[in-house]
C-alpha cells in the first residue's frame, strides 16, 4: 500500500500557503474539517486505480464532496 499525505507541510509553497490560509479560517469560523488526503503521489494513485480493477478487492465507485486547492 501507499502512503496517505493528511497535511499541508508536503505541499509546494503556494497551495500549502493556500491549504493553511483554508484550515485557519475554518478554524475561526467553528468549522471541522477532515482533510483525507492533501497530496496524491502518482504511485498513489495508480494503487488507487487498480483496485478493484487488477488488485482483489471492492473497486471504487463514486465521488466524495471535496475542496482542491490546486497551485498555479
């Protein structure tokens, strides 16, 4: 299996900055967040996408609700 990134600090400067900024005003507003993943190395998600397609086990179907922040 691959690892899973839940945090800002392994972004790039801007979408970290970005990521940060989100987080603190969530934080100031009463709003928890659950970040799941921040980053997604590639190895990721070929592991990802081969579940359920050439890997045993449930193949992921569907979209959860999530905020990108994507650096420009």
């Amino acid at each position: 299996m691959t690892d899973v990134t839940k945090t800002c600090d392994g972004l790039l400067p801007e979408p970290r900055e970005a990521c940060n900024l989100f987080l603190s005003d969530c934080k100031e507003s009463g709003i928890n967040i659950l970040i799941t993943e921040t980053y997604r190395s590639q190895a990721r998600q070929n592991y990802l996408y081969e579940q359920g397609r050439i890997r045993t086990g449930s193949r992921l179907l569907g979209h959860y609700l999530a905020i990108i922040l994507q650096g420009i």
